[in-house]
C-alpha cells in the first residue's frame, strides 16, 4: 500500500505546462524533482519545496525567451538580425512585404535597420541557442518518467530499464558516446554533429559579412566626424573673419577719429598763424600817417594779446589712445577754472525792453542791433552736448541752474551761469552718450537722450535715476540714436529719432508712442495701426534736434535735407525753410536748434560756424558769431538754447566750451 501511494505521488510530481500556442509547440513536461546523482543517500525534495517553485520560475523565463516579438507566438524557423534580436521567419517576410522599400528590415524591438542585398530572408543566420531551447522543449522520453521511488526512500528504474543517451536534434537514443556543443549545450549524434559543424562554419561566414557592414558603417560614420569637423573649422574660419572684419572697421574708425583731430588741431593752428601774419604785416606798416595812430597802437596790443592767449592754450591738451576702451580721448594736463568773460567797456551793456509779446519788428531789431558779447566761457567739460535752463530755482541759488551734457564724460553738469561754478553733477553706471536735455515744470524732472543707448533716462531734480523710457529697435516706442529731445504740454515727450528718421511723442511716465511722424516703412505703418497709434508719412532725413513753440507746434532740424521744418502735435506739415549754402540765411551742416520767448527761431550751424536767426515764419534775420576757438566765436555748435532773458547758450563740440552770450 505504501508502495502504491509513492509511485502514485511520484507519478504526480511532474505536470504539464499549457501555453496559447500550443498548435504549433506542443507543451513541455517540467519536473518539479531532480534526481541525486548516483548514490547519494539524500532523499529527494518534494513537490512543495522552495526549490521546485524557483526552478518553475526559470521554465517560465525560458518560455518567454522563445516567444516571438511580431506574432507573440512561440518562435518557427527562428531568424536573427544583426541586432541579435530573433524572429519568426515567416513574420519578418510578412513585414518586409508589407513594406514599399525593400531594401532594408527594420527591428522593432530596438528600431535598428538592417540593410537587405537579397530580399530572401531565408539567408539571415539562424539563432542556434534558440533553435536547441526549442527542440528541447519537445516531449521526449526521459529517464524521470521511468525512475520509481523505492520504499527505502532512493530511485530505481522501472522494470529495470538501462540508462541510455539521446541525441538532441535527431531524438535518437544512442548507447554510445554523443557529441557536446559547448556553445549551444546540445548532446548530438555523429551525424547530427556533422550537420551542426556545418551549420556553425555557414555561421562563421556570416560573422564575416556582418563584420564586413560594421566595417563600412564604422567608416560611414568617420566620414560624417570629419565632415562635422570641416564645418567646425569653417564656422570658426567664419567667426574669426567676422571679428576681423569688424576690428578692420573699429581701426577705421579710430584712426578717422585720430586723423579728425589732427585735422581740426591743423586748421585751428593755420588760423592762429593767419592771424600771426595778419598782425605782423599792420606792424610792418609805420603808424605815422595813420588817422589815429593812438587807436591803432591800441588795437594792435588787443590784438597781439588775444593771439598770445590763442597760441598759450592751442595744444594744451594731450591725445591719447586707450587700449581698454578702444577709443582715442584727450585729456588736459590741469583743469583751468571757468573763465568769464566780459566786456571791455566799463559801462555794464543796457539792458533790453524785449518781453514775450514783443513784436516781431522790435525783435527783429533787437536781433540786428544788439552786439552780443560773451559772459561765461566755460571749460570743464570735453566734447559737450545739449544744453539747457531748468525751469525751477536750486537750492540755494536764486537763479535756476544752466545744465550741460558732457558726451565724453558721461555727465549732466548743472553749473552756476554767474561765475561757472559746478553746483551739481549728475550721471549714471548706464548712461553711456548723453545727448539731448528737456525739463518737465511740474514733475520736477530731467530727461536725457542717450544716442548711444537708444533710450531717454529721466532723472529727478536732486539727481536721482527714476525710470528708462524705450529700447533700441525701429518699432513705435522704440529709438535709435535718439538726439534732440523736448517737452510738451501734459504726458508729452517729442524725440528725435534720428536713425529711424522720424519724430516720436513719447509718454513720459512710461515711454509709449501717442503719434509719430517721418519715414515710416510699411511694416511700421501696419503695426502702428493696429495699435492705434497715431502714424503720418513725412520727409525726414536724420532729424537731429526739435523744439517746442508756445502754440504747441513742433519745430523739426530735418539735418540731414538741410531744412527747418513746422508741425502741429500731430505730424501735419505747416511751414519748411532754409536752402544749402555758406552765405547768411543758408545752411551747411546744422545739428541744434531754439525757440527764444517771442517765438524768434535759432539754428547753431555746425558747417557755417554761425547762429541763424529767423522770424516765425521763417524769415532770415541776422547771423551771429564766426569760426574760431576764442570767445565769442565757434567751432562746431553742438548745443543751443534761449533764456527767458534772451541769453544764448551755446556748446561748442570741438572747442570744448560753453559759451553764455548776451
């Protein structure tokens, strides 16, 4: 009976695997026992044993091993690809046909493609490790179905059976000795190993193909590292052309800078040796039979002590090329102290009748019969640029201060026009090339263009940074090298931006665009329109400085067409003079304009070395001043504006100095 119940449970030790696909594979038999070897005393292990479960585990990861990632099936005719991923090969020729190009198979376990030179897939080498799990998944008779446990506890065969091999391709039980694939772990007979030498040599052949196109994929792929290297070195061949070109042009530049203060230094020291010899050859004349050979004596002296003063300060700077910045600057060996100069006379000059409703004749007279003497010749800034009265007192100070932008410097002096003293020094880590000067009464605040920024910093009245308005671009709102600036009534700031030409009304608060006027592209005119911004197409060409009359009408420097013209706040054309020339009443180059209280029109010409006056309606007046570098006279105007009182002040860019006439 005991007997019975061991070979019962023996009988019920092993059990079958079922599978989904066991059509085409029929099912594999997993003992859960394995047998000792021979004559060992241990008993076997039973079925519930945590080793039995764990060799389960490792059937099942085998099963999977040999399911095929196409059809999910068991693996028929295993193919494998150079990825070392296998397939069924009939599900490969059923994807290569439903393919258009046949020229290659794709891996869909990886995406690797395989390059086909025979669209036969036949010739894809078999998965040999694979093919023997397969065969060995097949039912054969085994020794464990003829072993019976014994009542002593050890295994016997069944009806006393002799152990025998068996082939593991061929299934041939074989008494002799079998061959032993240490590749593959395959027991095969004589003949089946003949087979599988061959097999393993056809495989070999096929090593030599694959590496073959690892050969050529591998040289593919220098190909593209060189080429990815020769457009490297031509980027780099590009970017240091680029840089070069660029330093080419900055040396252009810096050496036109260099050769145009040698020439201005040149034509300043030709007009001292003009006036040399002028003098020389009044002193070369005998003053006796002159009509007044006192006066003569005298004026000789005056001048004698104007051409030492000229001679004494020509050349007193030193020019020097900063290898930092990459920029030629001058600079003075000591800061002379403000120099005032006044009148000659004795008597202090009468002061005028003129009052802002004055009439244009009275003006007009005023204009052609005042001698305009200089009051203030002041010194202490290089290269200076907008100026301008601010419409309130400073502290301590009865007057209202004279501001001055030094471009070279990078600071709004605000300076004391009685003595020249410098009362206030305004500037900031951004500002770069202050250009333009405006005031707002109300706000108390000072606005300044920065040409070189393309943008307007506001200022309060102690100093203080309170806000940037704009950024660089060519859009409503935008500037680019911006220059003159002016205020209006309300939340209006009118600016010229001279590399868009065009003027822009600008918010003062913010910076946005109310209106704007000049040479607008097409695309500037569509923007603005559907932002409803106020857009009109006019004749500006480099528009360099701007004003603002009582009426509220715009006065434009169109500098770059030589003309002045008029406009009503809203771009409307109403009056446009002037004409290229050297005579009075023509233009050269100029760059600065002013409204003086009655409305009169000043223009500083930069070329002509002249202030032009004009009435309203644009006709000429008067011209004041000449070329030179001494008092009263002018170089290059960069800056121009009127008191309340009808004092001109007027920045002098390649002299160096502010002069106050009046």
């Amino acid at each position: 009976m005991n007997q019975e119940r061991t070979m019962s449970r023996g009988i019920r030790s092993s059990r079958l695997i079922s599978y989904d696909d066991t059509a085409r594979s029929p099912p594999m038999a997993v003992p859960m026992r394995n047998r000792h070897p021979e004559g060992s005393s241990a008993s076997f292990r039973n079925s519930y044993d945590p080793g039995s479960r764990k060799e389960h585990s490792m059937s099942k990861t085998i099963e999977q091993l040999l399911i095929c990632g196409l059809c999910e099936l068991r693996l028929t005719v295993p193919k494998m690809l150079n990825c070392q991923h296998t397939f069924c090969l009939e599900c490969l020729e059923e994807c290569l046909h439903k393919q258009t190009d046949r020229s290659f198979i794709g891996c869909i376990t990886c995406g690797t493609k395989q390059l086909l030179k025979d669209p036969d897939l036949t010739v894809l080498p078999s998965n040999l490790h694979i093919d023997n799990m397969l065969q060995m998944m097949h039912p054969a008779p085994s020794l464990s179905s003829s072993l019976i446990r014994s009542p002593v506890g050890s295994y016997q065969l069944e009806n006393n059976l002799t152990p025998t091999l068996q082939c593991s391709k061929c299934q041939t039980v074989s008494e002799t000795t079998l061959h032993k694939c240490d590749h593959c772990m395959s027991m095969l007979c004589a003949i089946c190993w003949l087979g599988h030498v061959d097999e393993l040599a056809r495989q070999v052949g096929q090593l030599e193909g694959q590496l073959k196109s690892a050969i050529e994929k591998l040289d593919h792929k220098l190909i593209d590292y060189k080429s990815r290297f020769s457009e490297i070195n031509d980027e780099i061949t590009a970017c240091f052309r680029d840089k070069m070109l660029a330093l080419q042009r900055q040396q252009t530049e810096l050496l036109d800078s260099s050769q145009g203060i040698l020439n201005d230094a040149v034509c300043s020291h030709e007009l001292v040796r003009e006036k040399i010899d002028q003098l020389l050859a009044s002193i070369g004349r005998p003053i006796g039979g002159a009509l007044d050979p006192v006066q003569l004596y005298l004026k000789m002296h005056k001048d004698m002590s104007v051409i030492l003063e000229e001679v004494s300060l020509w050349g007193r700077e030193r020019i020097l090329f900063n290898r930092e910045k990459l920029k030629v600057e001058t600079v003075f060996d000591a800061p002379t102290a403000p120099t005032v100069k006044r009148s000659s006379s004795a008597k202090a000059a009468p002061k005028h009748q003129l009052h802002p409703n004055s009439s244009e004749t009275t003006v007009a007279q005023f204009y052609k019969s005042h001698v305009y003497k200089p009051r203030l010749l002041w010194n202490h800034c290089q290269r200076p640029t907008g100026v301008g009265f601010a419409p309130w007192n400073h502290d301590g100070l009865e007057k209202p201060l004279l501001y001055v932008a030094g471009s070279e410097c990078r600071i709004v002096f605000g300076i004391d026009k009685t003595n020249g003293h410098i009362v206030q020094k305004i500037t900031h880590e951004e500002l770069s090339y202050p250009q333009g000067i405006t005031f707002d009464p109300e706000r108390k605040e000072l606005f300044v263009s920065d040409k070189w920024k393309h943008c307007i910093f506001v200022f309060s009245q102690e100093g203080q940074l309170l806000r940037k308005l704009c950024t660089k671009g060519d859009q409503a709102g935008q500037l680019r090298s911006p220059e003159g600036i002016a205020f209006c009534t309300g939340d209006c700031l009118f600016v010229c931006d001279t590399g868009n030409d065009r003027v822009q009304c600008l918010s003062t608060t913010d910076g946005k665009a109310h209106s704007q006027f000049g040479r607008l592209t097409k695309d500037q005119l569509i923007k603005a329109s559907q932002t409803k911004i106020s857009s009109r197409m006019v004749d500006l060409k480099n528009p360099t400085d701007i004003a603002v009359q009582k009426n509220a009408s715009v006065l434009v420097l169109d500098a770059g067409n030589r003309r002045v013209k008029l406009f009503n706040k809203y771009g409307e054309q109403l009056l446009e003079f002037g004409q290229t020339g050297t005579i009075n009443g023509q233009f050269q180059y100029p760059e600065v304009i002013g409204v003086d209280p009655a409305g009169f029109i000043l223009v500083g010409d930069g070329g002509n070395a002249k202030i032009l006056v004009y009435r309203p309606n644009g006709q000429f007046v008067t011209a004041l001043g000449s070329r030179g570098d001494s008092a009263g006279k002018f170089n290059w105007i960069s800056g121009l504006c009127v008191s309340k009182d009808w004092e001109i002040v007027i920045s002098d860019y390649k002299n160096h100095a502010v002069q106050l006439i009046s």
